[in-house]
C-alpha cells in the first residue's frame, strides 16, 4: 500500500528516532505487555458469566485501573491487534479482517515494538502479539522474537465430534506443564530475572489461549462438572429485528445449528471456563514473578484481550461481529504510582489508545501518527469526564460506535441497529427504528468515518493488481520471508492464520 493513501501521516522509523529526544529526567520505564487471544468478559472483575473463575487476572487489574467499558478496534484477532499496535484504525490501514495482509502495510509503520525499540528499550517479544508470522516475526521490529511455544503430548482432533475444523473442544492427558503458555510463562518469568538491568525492558507476552480449539489438561473441566454449567442468557428469537447484514454476520445456521444439534453447547460453555481457568493459572505464575521481584513491582503493565467472544448469544459464536459479545475485551493498566489502585473505570474506551497511553506511562512523546486519546487522566482519576465514544469496525464500512449508554451499529449498506444498555445490557432489543432516537444515532455516527474516506482492504488492493489496477501497492521487500525465523515460527505462521 502507498503510504500517501493512509489518511493521516505516518511516521518512518528514521523520523521515530529523531523524534526520539531522550526523555527528561527519569529513567525510562519498563514495560510489560500482555496480549490474551480469544478471552471475553467471562472473567471475575468483568463478570461476563457468573461460573468464570479468574482470581490471578482479577488480581492483575487490581493492581492499577481495569477499564470495564473498553472494545477492540476490531472483533478479529488481525485487524484487531494491527489496529492496536500501530495506533491506526482499519479504515487507515485495510487491515479490515483476518483476509486482510497486515504485512504490507505494517512494515512501513512505527508500531509500539519498533518505537521502543528505536527508543533504546530491549524489546522482548513471544507467543502472539500479532497475527501472524509475516507481521512480528521482523529482526528490524525486536530486539528478540521467540515466537509461540508448542504444545506437547499427541495430537488430537475432533474431540467433540462436529468435524468443524478447530473448533474443537476437550481435556488431554498431558500435563499443563507441557503447555505452550506455560512455557512461554516460564520464558517471560524468566526475562524477568535475566534481562539486563541497565536498559529498560519491553517484554511482551501473547497467551494463545482461550484461542480455539478449547484443549486443556483434565484438571481444569474437573473444575467446571458439567451439570452445574449455566448457558448464556439468549433471547430465541433476538435475530428478527436484526437487518440482513446483522443475521449475515451472526450465520445462525453455522456454527450454533451445529452444536444445538450435537448437544454441545454446555460442552462448550465448559470448555471455554476450564480454557479460561488454564489462562489464569498461568496469569498467576506470571503475576508472582513479577510480585516477588524490585523490578517487577515498579513494571508498568498493560493487559489486554484482543476482541470478545460469543457463545450461542443472537445464535453466534466466535468473534467477527459487532455486537457487545464481541467487541467487549478485559482490559487493564497498572503505572505504579500513576494509576489508582483498585480503580474501576466505566468510561467507553477503544484500543487505538493503548499506543498513546504507553507511550506516556513510559515517558516518550507520542508519535504524531498516534492520535488516540490517551488514558492518563483515567488512570489517575476513573472518574474523570470523558467523552470519546469507542468505535469498533468489521469490514469496511460496517461500524459500532459505543459510549457509556448506548451501542449504535452501522452496516455498509446503511442499515443500522441501536441499543440502551441501561435497559437492555443483553442487547434484545434494536431501537434504531424508534422514534424519537435521531440525535442518538447521529451523535454517535459522528465518529464513524464517511465511507468515501475509507481505505480499501489490503486484499482488495491485491485483487486490484492482479486485475493489471495502476492502484497496486507497493509492497517492498523480505516482509513475510521469515528471515527471523525462531522456534516453531514456519508451524507458528500457518496455525495463527486460520484463526
Ligand atoms: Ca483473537
Ligand atoms: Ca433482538
């Protein structure tokens, strides 16, 4: 993609370095970034669903302020993590979908790894922070990249008998050791110790899990006995006031027909809990490594998931669709001494802020690309006024806008759905028709981009160039070749693609 079509400048990594006057005063600070794939609001302090167990990440977000209103840029894990780690939104970039290549684009930006990077930070990276080999796994992006940690023991499929792919569920006989997020906890607890103590540390940790398929050692089902699993609250019919783009994405007759008809969806439900259960075990592990070390305890740490996730809510499942299910993520931030301890923030925000908030907690000025509002003033206050709507995009021209009431969607072909949360927090009933709700609706599609603004997809623009389009972008060269190649990368690439 030609960098002039991005509608707001963005800034080469030369100009990052020569932006990057050493900060004043304090030394910098460090940093730990932790990504989760997949995890929803089924977690304690969100309380998504009233079995999820999550006592280590309640303890994480406890630590600074957890932000209970917060939505991905994107409810797809590509676009999602692009959005957040470059500080663009999809409509900037194409990266719209997991279709979408992030590569192209993203090699020509100044992401959060790369600005720490040139700002002299040792940049740490493993397990999956983006989507994909072709978009992190860069020598020029990391000071190192580990990749993802395999998973031991054989392998299985089809454990739950639907045949649908990775959408797969249930216990294996190994133990969690054997994990890739424990060992990639055992890695992360391991920087901890060893990273250098006179260079500030960036380290970045990407949990895979609860990403499909939902295998977990026996122990954590043994934690949720199936009889006493409680399904979502579903509205049968929640999909006739929904327009034809809604139904399209939620696909009633794919995934949920599927595990109705299999009598799996308690299954499921429990599957995802003991997933979920795994993750905090190994959030625990992390958390007291951090706890028990100096360093660790002064470590600002941002914890985020990448997009929500449905299970059998308006009959879909998985993410890719704009809805609270899907767009609502566990998102928290600790700056010791800065952020409040125990805060809760209601205030609705998105992750284009993550970029311009960490920059800040470290003490680096905020690279002009960046224009997200910063959450600074959240941190300290909760509180505080705050009156940015967070936006939430799936494919080009369709789009959420959410503040602290209402969600209002917009779907390219202009049909529209709207929802008060202070009446309807499951999102049954669509008001978009109602009289007497314009301004609602116009308020919040003030921060929706006009459609002719929008950039095309970055898989558009390939089709474009194989139609001989003079629109064809430029897409250098090495990125995706796998110079950087770490362990299990090439395995790693394929496995991150499909999700
Ligand atoms: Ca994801
Ligand atoms: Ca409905």
């Amino acid at each position: 993609m030609h960098l002039h079509r991005l509608r707001l400048p963005l800034l080469t990594l030369g100009a990052a370095l020569a932006l990057a006057a050493p900060s004043p005063a304090a030394a910098p600070r460090d940093v730990l970034f932790i990504a989760v794939d997949d995890l929803n609001d089924w977690t304690g302090h969100l309380k998504g669903h009233p079995q999820a167990r999550t006592p280590n990440i309640d303890r994480l977000v406890a630590r600074g302020v957890t932000f209970t209103n917060a939505h991905c840029a994107a409810p797809a894990c590509n676009p999602s993590r692009a959005a957040l780690m470059s500080g663009l939104r999809p409509w900037q970039t194409g990266i719209y979908t997991n279709g979408d290549p992030a590569a192209p684009v993203l090699k020509d930006v100044t992401t959060i790894n790369r600005y720490f990077l040139a700002n002299g930070y040792n940049t740490l990276g493993g397990g999956k922070i983006y989507h994909g080999f072709p978009s992190e796994g860069r020598n020029d992006s990391w000071t190192q990249w580990v990749g993802l940690f395999p998973t031991g023991g054989k392998n299985v499929h089809n454990l739950n008998g639907l045949d649908r792919d990775h959408f797969d569920w249930g216990p294996l006989t190994i133990s969690s050791a054997e994990m890739g997020d424990s060992k990639l906890t055992d890695w992360a607890i391991d920087q901890l110790h060893t990273a250098p103590a006179d260079q500030p540390l960036f380290l970045a940790v990407g949990y895979v899990k609860p990403h499909l398929p939902w295998y977990v050692p026996q122990e954590y089902f043994d934690r949720f006995p199936l009889d006493e699993i409680q399904l979502p609250k579903v509205k049968p019919d929640d999909l006739s006031d929904i327009p034809a783009a809604g139904v399209a994405m939620a696909k009633p007759e794919g995934d949920h027909a599927a595990v109705v008809a299999a009598g799996q969806w308690k299954n499921a439900v429990q599957a995802y809990l003991a997933t979920i259960s795994f993750l905090d075990d190994q959030v625990g592990r992390l958390l007291d490594a951090v706890e028990a070390s100096p360093r660790g305890r002064e470590m600002i740490v941002f914890w985020w998931t990448d997009h929500g996730w449905h299970l059998g809510e308006k009959e879909h499942w998985r993410k890719f669709a704009l809805w609270e299910d899907a767009t609502h993520t566990s998102f928290g931030i600790t700056v010791p001494g800065v952020s409040k301890i125990g805060g809760r923030c209601e205030a609705s925000v998105d992750y284009t802020s993550i970029y311009p908030t960490l920059c800040e907690a470290a003490g680096l000025p905020v690279p002009s690309h960046v224009t997200g509002p910063s959450l600074m003033p959240l941190l300290k206050d909760p509180d505080a006024t705050w009156e940015h709507p967070a936006v939430c995009t799936h494919g080009r021209g369709n789009h959420a806008a959410i503040d602290g009431r209402y969600r209002y969607i917009r779907y390219s072909d202009g049909s529209e759905e709207l929802y008060d949360h202070q009446s309807d927090p499951n999102e049954w009933t669509n008001l978009a028709g109602e009289v007497g709700v314009s301004e609602i609706k116009q308020r919040l599609s003030s921060v929706m981009p006009a459609a002719d603004t929008e950039v095309p997809s970055t898989s558009g623009e390939k089709k474009a160039k194989e139609k001989g389009s003079n629109k064809t972008p430029q897409t250098g060269s090495g990125q995706g070749k796998g110079k950087n190649k770490g362990k299990g990368q090439g395995k790693n690439a394929k496995k991150t693609q499909a999700n």
